[in-house]
C-alpha cells in the first residue's frame, strides 16, 4: 500500500487513521511485503557488540545502543536530562525538531564538553525532520538549535507530507557532512521499501515505538535484509505505560531473581534482542539506573518469559494511527528555521 506525498493536515492525518484501521497491523509498522520490483541494496549488516554497548552500522559508523531520549522534555529539562546522561556514562542523545527542545539539548552537550566530561566526538546525537523542516534550511535550523556542525544521526520523523523528498534531504545532509548516518522513523514496511527504492540507499537506522507488548521481531527481520539496525523508542512502555511495565509480575519475578531493578530487566532484554534504546527520563537516579545495564545478563529462560509478553499493542502508534490525545502532545507544530 502506497501512500499519496501530499502535505498532511492534523485533520487529514485522523482521517488516515480510520482509513489504516481497515489495513490493521500496517499501522504498527507491519505493512504488506513490498512488489516484486523492490531491489534490496546491497550493504553490511551491522555489527552489534553488546559487551562493548556499540554497534557498527552498514557504514561503519559505531552507534551506542543505549542513550537518552528527550520527548516531552521542556528546554531545561532536556538540558539537565542530557547533561546527567553524559555525566554517568551515556553517549547516544535522542531528540526532534518537534520536540522543541533541541535548543536545551544543545546547552546540555555545550555544559558536559565544557566541564571536560566528554568531547563532541564521543557523543552520538540524533535528529529528526518534521515534515515542515524537509529543506536544508530545515537541516541547518536543526544544528543552529543544537549549536553542532553535524549530527550523527538523521530521520525522518514520520511519513507525513512529502516522506520521499524528506528521505532525499537527509541523504543530501549527510553527503554535504552534515549528518554522519541518515534514518527512517515510523515508517511501514512499504514506506520504507518506497522511500529506499526510490534512491537506493537503505537508512542505516530504523526507529519505531518497541516494548514487551510491541516486541517488534517481524519488523526487526524486516529491515535487518537492508542492513538497518532497529531502534526502539518508548522502550519502558512510555507515559502512562510504564508503571504497568514496571509492576509486571515476570518483570518483577525476574528483576528479584537478578537483584536488579525492573527498568534494568526491559532495558536489557530489548539490548539482548540487538536492539538500540534511549529511555527517556528528567530523573537523575532513573537516568543513572538506565545507564547502569550491562553488569549482569538475561538466561534463555528468562528471556523466553519476556518474549511471552509480547501482545502486538502499540500505545503511540505511528502516523495513521495517532489518537487525539498524540496530536495534541505534538501541538501545532510549525517548523522555524
């Protein structure tokens, strides 16, 4: 299923979701399996190295696999957020234009390099274009309220207006340096299929929402074939979910087995799953204890208990099928260079 590149409105976009409902799982990422006429790129696939908390993706460039996420983040939240991230280890940072925070992310990297507790190379910052921003005045407004000559990594946030173009200028960003990977976010298989076949270069990340209800393996597979490495966003189940997360009974029952906390059970199950993850949290304890995930490990057994959890539920949904309630976290998102 092929979607029209035409500007969306917020009315139109909730008119798609009564329309995708009819397709199902394809609003969740799970589309009908692209034509015969889709070439799959030949590149690497990713080398994930969980001991090391990198993975290598299709173009060489290392990726930490666990980081922060900044979304509903006020400026200076997201500032402290990022800069208590740093402070206990963190590298990978996570934010969007229509956050509208990148400006408070940006000061927190400014703070952690100023304080010596990393420099801009050590740090692995991403990126997204809203569909107002498809332009390289789009890219440039983006680093401006980053205060960075580049990002490591640039998505498409959504498949929302012209998708196609927006691909087209990221891809532009990163031939020009301006950004070191490029990624498609919440994008169906057929999304994905169209956009890679249009250019033929596959994203080197794919973002989508991920958690122990929305386990993601059929779409992990997916893009595994175009050597694009998975990432899962809401990894502890996002607001509103989580404290079901936390208080699950196998997550609980598991968490005591290990002596750990349950967010350390879900975050370590998604890394031993080869995923990528930035929990999100204004909490320094909470951003410390998400950091702190790779001194003990998950058995076959434990891992098969979690992998039962799965119900295929998304609780954000992508474009298609936001609620009411998702539309209006975002606002009347207007895009300023």
């Amino acid at each position: 299923m092929a979607f029209v590149n035409q500007p969306i409105t917020r009315r139109s976009i909730l008119g798609l979701g009564v329309g995708m409902a009819a397709f199902g799982l394809a609003a969740c990422g799970r589309a009908e399996a692209p034509g015969a006429e889709t070439t799959i790129p030949e590149v690497a696939n990713p080398s994930y190295d969980l001991a090391a908390g990198i993975v290598t993706l299709s173009n060489g460039v290392e990726m930490p696999i666990t980081g922060i996420g900044t979304y509903a983040l006020s400026p200076d939240e997201a500032a402290e957020s990022v800069y208590w991230c740093i402070e206990c280890g963190g590298r990978l940072i996570d934010t969007a234009a229509a956050y509208n925070n990148e400006e408070g992310v940006g000061r927190g990297i400014a703070q952690a390099i100023s304080d010596g507790l990393c420099s801009r190379e050590d740090l692995f910052v991403t990126t997204k274009l809203w569909q107002d921003g498809y332009s390289e005045q789009g890219v440039d407004g983006a680093l401006g309220r980053l205060g960075l000559d580049y990002v490591d990594l640039l998505f498409v946030h959504q498949a929302m207006g012209d998708y196609r173009h927006g691909y087209e200028v990221v891809l532009a960003a990163q031939e020009a340096g301006k950004a070191r990977c490029v990624g498609l976010s919440n994008h169906t298989d057929a999304q994905f299929a169209e956009v890679v076949d249009a250019f033929g270069v596959a994203p080197q990340v794919a973002q989508y929402e991920g958690h122990l209800h929305l386990q993601r393996h059929a779409a992990q597979g997916f893009v595994a074939q175009y050597g694009t490495q998975l990432e899962d966003w809401f990894p502890l189940g996002g607001k509103g979910n989580t404290a079901t997360f936390l208080g699950d009974e196998t997550v609980v029952a598991i968490a005591r087995e290990l002596g750990v906390s349950p967010a350390q059970v879900i975050e370590r199950w998604h890394l031993q799953e080869g995923r990528v993850i930035m929990p999100g949290s204004h909490n320094r304890d909470h951003i410390r204890e998400n950091m702190d995930v790779f001194g003990f490990a998950l058995d076959g057994d434990q891992m098969a208990r979690l992998r039962a959890l799965d119900t295929n539920s998304a609780y954000f949904g992508m474009v298609g099928a936001m609620s009411d309630e998702t539309l209006e976290a975002f606002g009347d998102y207007v895009f300023e260079a």
